[in-house]
C-alpha cells in the first residue's frame, strides 16, 4: 500500500501529473493511472480520505476481492480487434484490458486476459524461421515509446529516444538513450553500438517496424 499512497499523495497534495508521479515512484504511467482510477471509483477522492483509512481498509477499498463467475459466462474479448490494436504506437495489453474490462467485474484478470490472447495469437501467427549466421546482420531502430526523464533541480520533463541495435544470430543487443533521433544522434549511437559489439557487422538492416 505504501506505493498506492504515495500515488495519491503526489497527484493530489502536489499536483504532480501521471507521467511525474510514474517516474518519481518508479512506476508504469498505466500502473498510476490504474491507482487512480480505482480510487475514483471507490469514491477516494482526496488525500483526507486516504489518511482516514488504514492500510486493510485502503486495499479492501480499492482492492476488492474479484467477482466469482463461471468461467463460460465471461465476456471474450474480441482478440483480432486486440491484436489489430496492439499495432499501434503507445497501445499495450495493459490499456487493452482497461478498456475490456472497464465497469464489468466479470471480466478476466488481466493475467488470464494476457495468458488468452498469447493462445490465441500462436494459433494465428504465421512465422518465417530465419537463419542469421554469426556477425552477419544487426538490426537497428528507434523503439516507438519514448522514456520520461526529470530533472531534479528545476522538475523539468524531457522526452528520451531508445535506440536500439540488434545482432540477429545471437539476439545480442545493445540500447541507449539520447535526446533526438537526428543525424548526428543517429550516427553517434551507431558508432556507440559498434564500440560496444567489438565490431561492425557485413550488413546493416532497418527494422520495418518500431521496436515495442
């Protein structure tokens, strides 16, 4: 509980945003905003409200043990929507879920509600093994979301990019943050990347889409 009162006390008593408050707890923006959410709905709405109740009561409160129902009777997401929606940048399996299971407490849990759609996906997935021979090929690109990062003298937020290169017969990776993906950013991170493998490699590819 001690996480979920500093969410409260940050948002509410300093008035820091969701994006602050994750990167000073050291949480997921999702996670804080998740926090928040189930203190609206169990009508905690101020910071008086949390220090009236002890540490069980809070948990029970924004907690409550799940609904017990049949497993054949719960809503089944729609996976192909899931799946289409998991393309996109900054949508992850957690917002998904969210949105799934928004105001119906007989939903799945999102660990069965993730566990569902990995048995899904692996019975429509078709993949192409691929052979990379040793040195051979690194893959590089920006990953889509970026990294918050604050300033602890002035509270200033900053947006990082990830760069992130990849040797495709060992799956030996490197990544690093920097402030733009410019040319000289880009460069400088390839040159980085080199450095850090010991070596270049025969051939250079481009992911065709963004690392998640």
């Amino acid at each position: 509980m001690r996480k979920v009162r500093e969410v409260l006390r940050l948002s509410w008593v300093c008035g820091l945003s969701q994006r602050q408050v994750a990167a000073s707890c050291g949480l997921g923006r999702s996670t804080v905003g998740e926090y928040l959410e189930r203190a609206a709905k169990a009508e905690v709405r101020d910071w008086s409200a949390v220090e009236a109740l002890g540490d069980e009561a809070l948990e029970r409160r924004l907690f409550p043990p799940p609904v017990s129902v049949p497993s054949g009777e719960r809503p089944e997401p729609d996976w192909a929507r899931v799946h289409l929606e998991l393309r996109r940048k900054g949508v992850t399996l957690r917002l998904l879920w969210e949105e799934y299971q928004a105001g119906r407490p007989e939903t799945y849990r999102y660990s069965r509600f993730c566990e569902l759609y990995g048995q899904w996906r692996g019975r429509v997935d078709l993949t192409m093994r691929q052979e990379h021979k040793a040195g051979e090929k690194l893959f590089v690109d920006y990953a889509g979301p970026t990294v918050p990062v604050v300033d602890r003298a002035t509270g200033e937020l900053r947006e990082a990019q990830i760069f992130v290169a990849v040797l495709g017969a060992s799956n030996y990776t490197y990544a690093e943050a920097t402030w733009s993906q410019g040319l000289k950013d880009w460069i400088g991170s390839h040159v980085r990347a080199f450095e850090s493998f010991g070596a270049a490699p025969q051939v250079w590819c481009r992911t065709t889409s963004r690392v998640a």
